[in-house]
C-alpha cells in the first residue's frame, strides 16, 4: 500500500488549495496575493 501524505487537516478544501498553489507556482504566477472563497454562498 502506497504513503499517503495528510495536508492540513486532510480536508477536501486542503487538497484542493494544495494542488492550486502547486499548479500556480509550475506557471510561474506570482503568489504575493491569492484570493478564495469557501464556505455557504461563496460561489454568488
């Protein structure tokens, strides 16, 4: 069986911040300031 490594509290949202900030950096995007929303009415 394969390691798993736990991101934070091992969330869903943890992963997926996780790989964004990952694909943002292979990009070259500058990570100074990186707006989200989560939760309950987050999408509009």
């Amino acid at each position: 069986m394969s390691e798993q490594n736990v991101i934070g509290k091992g969330t869903w949202i943890d992963k997926l911040a996780f790989e964004l900030i990952e694909r943002e950096k292979s990009i070259g995007r500058k990570m100074d300031l990186l707006r989200v929303e989560s939760g309950l009415g987050a999408s509009g």
